[in-house]
C-alpha cells in the first residue's frame, strides 16, 4: 500500500521536474573569485554590486545604453539646490511580501551612510533623506548635486522591518570579517531571489515571480560558482558545464573564437588597473628599509612608473587585450582628457639614477600585495612587474592571495605596495577622484586612497568638483586634479581592461562597459 | 670464499660487489640500468642546478617579459638559447625543471627519510614490546591507512597555514610539506617493520641478548634492527616516488610549495593556464619530467625489490 504511494509521488515528481524541465532557463554563470558578501552596503565591489544588482534595487538604474532610467522611483524633481524628491513606485514588494515604502527608502539610505558602509563615495554630498509621505523621499544634499542621479544607481533599497528583525541595521562590518544575518541572506524588490548560498562554492538565484518589472530575457535560475583555475574555468565553459564566463583568460580567446559552440563580446571596460604606494608612514612596514619610507620621494615613485613596461604587459600579459594609460579613470568618464592620456616610456637608466639620487643606490626589498582572484591576469601582472622592477634593482616580494583576504587587507590601509582595479559606475570623473586621489577624510574621500596619497591642490580641485555644476568648469578642475597627481606620480596607472565575455553559443546578452551581466536582459535558447 | 676475510680492503669490496648477485641481475636488465642512470642524472643535475642550468629562473634580473612564451627552439619561432622555451614570465623551462626537479627531490627524499625514522621506530617498539603498546601503534596506523595520504596532508598544511603567524608561512611552507608527507607514510614502514619484528624477537640471538642483560632498546635497535632493514630500504625507495608525487599533487592543487621556489607540481599548475591557448610547452615538459622521474624511481624500487627476494631468485 505505502509502496503505490511513495511510487506515485516518485512518479508525480519525476512529471514536475520534466514539465519544468521543458521550459526551465538556467544561467550557469562562472568568474574566478566569489561574491564577497550579500549585504548591499557591504562592499563596494564590481561582480559583488553585479550581483547584488539582480536581487536588491536602487531608486535609478542604467539601462542597455548606460543611460539612467527609474527603477524603484518613477519620477524626480529638485525642489531646492539642496533637495531633491523622488516618487517610489507604487505596489513593489520586497521578496518576503513587505511593502517597498518611503520608510524603506529613507532607512536604505541612511544605512548607506553608516560609517560601516562601503558605499560613501555614492553618498558624496548627500547629507541625508526625510518622508514626504508614503509614496515620497526627500533626499538632502550638501548644495547641488550635479551627479546625484549617477550616484544614486549604486545605492540599494532594504527592508527596513527585516533589517531590524534580524538585526542587521548597519552595514557589516567587511574589513574586520564580521558576519551578520544579511551578509548570507537576502530580501530586496529585484527580479531574482537568493536561494541559496555556499561561500566560495556556489550562489543560486531564482526568479521572483512577483517583480514589478517586465523580463526581457528567459532566465528563471542564476547559478553563480566561482572557478579560480583559468584552464578549469575554460574547460568547464566548452564542456557547457556553465553557460557564461565573465572572465574568460585573455590568452584562450582566440581559440575561444574559433570554438563554435561558443561565442566571443568583447568591449573596453570602464576599470582602470594602477598600483599604489604607502605614502604616509614614516617607515615602510614591507620593506627592507628601516626608519624611512622611500616611497614618501617623488623620485622613487617615478623611477617604479619608469621602470614598469606597461605595452610590454599589454603584450606578454594581456595579449593585446588592454589599453595602456597614464591616468586614472577611463575613456567613457566624462572628464577624461586624451591630452593628459600619454603613457610614459620606460627608461631603465633614468629610474636606476632616480632611484640613487633618492638615496637608494642599492635599490630595495618591498612586498607588492596583489590579489589573485579579481582583475584580469592579477597574479601575472604582478609577477611581471616584479621582474621588471628588479631589473632597476627594486626586490618585489610577491604577496597574492584571494579577493576576500585581499580587500579586508588593504582597507585596513595594512599595505605598502598594492594592485587596485577602479571602475567608475557613475561615469563621472568625481567618483575616481574623491575616492582614489582625495586626502583621507570623512565620507567618500579617499575611501580607496589605500596609500594616502596627498596633496592640497588636489583636495582643492575634487573639493570644487564636488558642486560644480558647468561641465566646461567640471572639466577644467578634473584636468588639473589629474595633471598634479601625474607629476607626483601619486599611482602608476597600468590600463584599462578590455572585457571579453565568453558564453554558449545560445546565450545571448548585453555586453556592457561597466562589467555587469544582467539576467533580466539574458536568453538562453 | 677468500676474498671474505679482506673485508676492509676498499678493492676487495668494490671487487666483491662487483661479482654480487645484485650487481649481475642489475647488470642483465637494461631497463634498470636506464633508470638507474636517469635517476643519478636527475639527482645530479638537481644537486648542481646552479651550474648545468642554462639559464637561473630565479634571478629576476636576467628576466626580459618579452621573451615570454617563446616556443621550444626546434619550432618555428624557436630561439636556440631556450631549448624547451620560456614560460609566461620568460623563464627559460628547461632551467624551471632543473630548479624544480630540485625542490621535489629534496621534499621527497627528506620526507621519505623522516617517514622512515618513526615508522621504523614504531614499528620496532611495536613489535618488540607487544601488547597494548602493540595494539595502540596499529590502530593508530589502522586509522590513518584509511585515509589517503594526500587528505592527510592537505590537513596538516592547512593547520599549519591557520595556526602559523601571518607572512612566515611562505619561510616554513616547505617543512611543512616534508612533515605533512612524512606524516601521511609512516604507516608503510611501521607495518613492515612490527612484521618482521615479531618473527625476529623469539630467535635464539634476540634471546641470547636478552639473557645476557641486555637493555630492551639496544635488542631493538643492535639486534633487531639491521635483519629488518632490507624490506625498509626496499619501501623505502617506492616511496620517495610516492612523495614526489604528493608533493607534486599539493603544489597542483595551490598548496605545496610557493611559486617562488616553484617544484615541478607548481610548474605543471602554472603551465595549465596556458593549454589551451597552445602554450603547451609550458605544463607537458616539467609534467613529463616529474614522469620520467618518479618512473625511473619506481622501477630501481621494483628491481630492488625482487633482488632481494631470496623466493624471487
């Protein structure tokens, strides 16, 4: 009797899981390092916002063109130089069937306010939000604004009633490894669900059939598993045990793009690779040079750019797939000057006789920290770099480790010499500028000034910059921001990153320079 | 026989091996004489790295990126001063074996020898002293057989990477691994040895020994011991091949040895990287050494093995 039973539920299911086979679209999506942390205030990290992106929402967004449409919001006036409000759209959900009102709204943004948020360089000018009423926020701004929309793409809506239920109401606390509730959990208003999540092994999302939206695209499931190993990650993707790779290793596309089972988009990346330098202890912690810090002399800065090839790196490393470039934001940011974009030419002698005037004949021994998860050939840029330098007699000692070691690292400002990659999502010269070049201070300013580089007539400049409305203006300030940081030789930038997505060849999707794959837009025949 | 009595006389002894039974059954199996001659070249030439490597790796000096990838000098874009090509930072690869072939040889033997050392002692006391001792030493060694050696090893490193203070790890990574390894292949040597014991303790030596006052420990070591040696050296010599290649497996897999001071396992792992675009010089060559290597190993070890069988000859 229970047999007949158990055999027809078997018998039952086994109908459910082909009917759902039949028209069950599942993205099996790879890159090589994981998602660092679930909460949205987290960390300020391009796949992890990628992929926060497709479960919590922000009041704006960026459409196929990059252009900024509502999302959470439908409309927006400025009612002071000081104020702007915005109409929450009507009727959206959060995941767990909550309302999405304008307390919501308020709480999100103040939460990424918190001085545990990794988002301050989206909050630059924004000194708060109020309720209007239900349907209405306030958002408050030092003065205009003239990039808050482009900001505001990046900031996410929470719950504020399962934020407080779970006890999650500031943003975990990343760089000192704190876990909370919302850093493996989540409950946003997006297309997709969090179904399940194994650090370092596997995220699966689903669809959320409630979302207000339209989906373009036919993906019900997301499954996102990191591959570190380039040749596993590659093997996996023309074995179609995953669908779509983000990272792709610039030496297999070729042979990628002969592979009809698979296709090639490619496009330039608005990331731009540098290393940067400790440029405010008074003795270099990883260093063989005790009770001074060499990199605090222009010259030995200068001499580390000279002696650092990067066309060579475009060639051996990236294999063609690089910009080479002398400044620190790429050439879709409004901002960008070619003028100021003349990569320097290496020149051994000149660095080693730098490197002697600066007192260090002998060269030196300094630890280059640099992840091995994040950016594109990372570790053999790395490596590269360290040959090069010690061909001017500097000893690199190479320190790679994985994303999520690496940024709880560095942010810690616990580094000497390190690789940072800095996309600019909001398109605007600010973004890169009040976060990387910015003496240290409060809100976004230097937030990812890993070596506290400074310089007055820099903060003067990004200082304007911040309510400068005149684009002609904007630009002038930009141009001289960057200009002085060239001649300090503040970082050595390396190149912006050319982003070749690889995938099945039936998926289809669109490509886009900020590095985001985004399913709701994804078909898979 | 009288040559016998001339034990001392260095020619007589040479002479003596020589005319051995060993030397005529190594002597009449080309097979053995071959590995037994790569065996020594590669021991040579890890031994003199500095001076048969063409080029050294490790020096970041000598280094040029843009010789990187250049391909083994019979192929077309070859270049005679890389006979095996360079590797993705222009590393000549036939030096990078040389250099690694040094590093795995040096964990793997010194692993072996550790290994030894406690097995044989254990097994000795175990043996020997019989009873709960006994019982202890084998179940622990029964415990542990149940798991593959490299998961054992992979925990010990993996403790040792938790436990040890940030940055020193890269200092002692490689005494680690020659400690992982040699704690994964004790249990061979402790079996083989407790056998052997048991049936050597109730001899007519052993109780001679035993009668006349003998202190335990010097029955186990004087006595004992050199009659149970000769299956030891035999294990021994199969397992340095099994080292190499556990060593070879935890560097693959990321967690033996750093890139810095790369073995052949590091170098197969970097290489992988560059197989499918057709860089496939980097990962075949060193992986072909590390078969070259462990194989001719493994066929002295067989060799020596049945030589000396007495059943076998």
């Amino acid at each position: 009797m229970s047999a007949t039973i158990v055999l027809r539920a078997a018998t039952l299911a086994a109908a459910l899981a082909f009917g759902a086979a039949a028209d069950a679209k599942t993205l099996r999506w790879s890159s090589q390092g994981d998602i660092l942390t679930m909460d949205p205030h987290a960390q300020n990290e391009g796949l992890n916002n990628a992929v926060s992106d497709h479960i919590y929402e922000p009041l704006v967004t960026r459409g196929k063109d990059l252009k900024i449409e509502p999302c959470l919001a439908t409309s927006w006036k400025a009612v002071s130089p000081a104020a702007t409000q915005f109409k929450l759209r009507p009727g959206v959900r959060f995941h767990d069937g909550t309302p999405f009102t304008a307390d919501d709204a308020v709480f999100s943004i103040e939460r990424a306010l918190a001085p545990t948020s990794n988002f301050s360089p989206y909050m630059q000018g924004i000194t708060g939000a109020r309720k209007v009423d239900e349907q209405t926020v306030e958002i408050a701004t030092r003065g205009p604004n003239p990039v808050l929309l482009a900001q505001l793409t990046e900031v996410r809506m929470m719950s504020k009633a399962w934020a407080a239920r779970h006890n999650v109401l500031k943003p975990q606390d990343y760089k000192n490894k704190e876990e909370t509730y919302a850093s493996r959990n989540a409950n946003g208003t997006g297309p997709f669900v969090l179904k399940s999540r194994e650090a370092d092994v596997k995220t699966v999302l689903v669809l959320n059939s409630n979302w207000w939206g339209k989906m373009e695209g036919n993906v019900n499931e997301i499954v996102y598993q990191p591959i570190k190993q380039d040749g596993t990650r590659l093997a996996a993707l023309l074995s179609g045990e995953v669908d779509f790779v983000l990272d792709p290793p610039p030496q297999d596309i070729p042979r990628l793009k002969k592979d009809p089972k698979v296709k090639v988009v490619e496009g330039n990346e608005n990331r731009t690779i540098f290393f940067g330098f400790d440029q405010w202890r008074d003795e270099l912690q990883y260093a063989s040079v005790k009770g001074k810090n060499p990199f605090r002399d222009q010259r030995v800065r200068q001499a580390f750019q000279l002696a650092i090839d990067v066309n060579a790196l475009k060639t051996q490393v990236m294999r063609g797939l690089s910009t080479p470039t002398a400044v620190m934001f790429a050439p879709q940011v409004d901002g960008y000057d070619r003028a100021l974009d003349a990569v320097t030419k290496p020149d051994r002698e000149r660095a080693r006789k730098l490197l002697a005037e600066a007192g260090y004949p002998q060269g030196f021994e300094v630890t280059l920290d640099c992840p091995n998860n994040r950016y594109i050939n990372d570790e053999k840029l790395c490596q590269a770099t360290a040959a090069m330098l010690a061909q001017v007699n500097v000893k690199v000692r190479l320190n790679a480790m994985p994303r999520a070691t690496y940024f709880a690292k560095i942010q810690k400002f616990d580094t000497s010499f390190y690789m940072l990659g800095w996309g600019v999502p909001t398109f605007d010269s600010l973004y890169a500028l009040q976060s990387l070049l910015r003496t240290v201070g409060q809100g976004g300013d230097g937030n990812f000034n890993l070596g506290k580089y400074s310089n007055p007539k820099v903060d003067a400049a990004i200082d304007a910059l911040k309510t400068e409305t005149d684009p002609a203006k904007r630009k002038a300030l930009t141009r001289e921001a960057l200009a002085i940081h060239k001649a300090d030789v503040g970082h050595v930038p390396l190149h912006h990153q050319v982003i070749p997505w690889a995938m099945r060849a039936n998926v289809s999707v669109v490509h886009r320079a900020d590095n985001r794959l985004v399913a709701r837009w994804v078909k898979v025949n | 026989m009288a040559g016998e009595q001339a034990g001392g006389n260095a020619g007589g002894a040479l002479h003596r091996f020589f005319d051995s039974d060993i030397f005529h059954s190594f002597k009449g199996s080309p097979v053995v004489v071959i590995a037994a001659v790569l065996t020594v070249a590669c021991i040579l030439a890890a031994t003199f790295a500095p001076w048969v490597a063409p080029h050294n790796p490790f020096d970041l000096r000598t280094l040029n990126l843009l010789d990187a990838f250049t391909p083994p000098s019979w192929t077309e874009r070859g270049n005679p001063a890389y006979l095996l090509g360079t590797d993705d930072q222009g590393r000549d690869v036939l030096s990078t074996i040389i250099y690694g072939s040094r590093m795995s040889l040096v964990v793997g033997l010194l692993a072996t020898i550790l290994a030894m050392i406690v097995g044989v002692t254990l097994g000795l006391v175990s043996g020997y002293a019989g009873g709960r001792i006994d019982a202890f030493i084998m179940r622990v060694a029964d415990i542990q057989l149940s798991f593959p050696a490299i998961l054992i090893a992979l925990l010990i490193d993996g403790v040792a990477r938790a436990v040890l203070p940030k940055g020193s790890h890269d200092e002692v990574v490689v005494y680690v691994l020659i400690l992982a390894i040699a704690a994964s292949g004790w249990v061979g040597y402790a079996r083989t040895v407790r056998g052997s014991t048991l049936v050597e303790r109730n001899k007519e030596y052993v109780q001679a020994a035993r009668v006349i006052g003998r202190h335990p420990v010097a029955i186990m070591f004087s006595h004992v011991l050199p009659n149970v040696l000769g299956p030891v050296l035999v294990l021994a010599t199969l397992q340095v091949g099994a080292a190499i290649i556990t060593e070879s497996s935890l560097s693959f897999l990321g967690v033996g040895v750093p890139p810095t001071q790369p073995s052949l396992g590091t170098l197969i792992r970097v290489g992988n990287d560059f197989l499918f675009s057709g860089e496939w010089w980097i990962t075949v060559f060193p992986g072909f050494a590390l078969v070259l290597l462990v194989l001719a190993i493994n066929v002295l070890g067989d060799w020596l093995r049945d030589a000396l069988n007495p059943k076998l000859r």
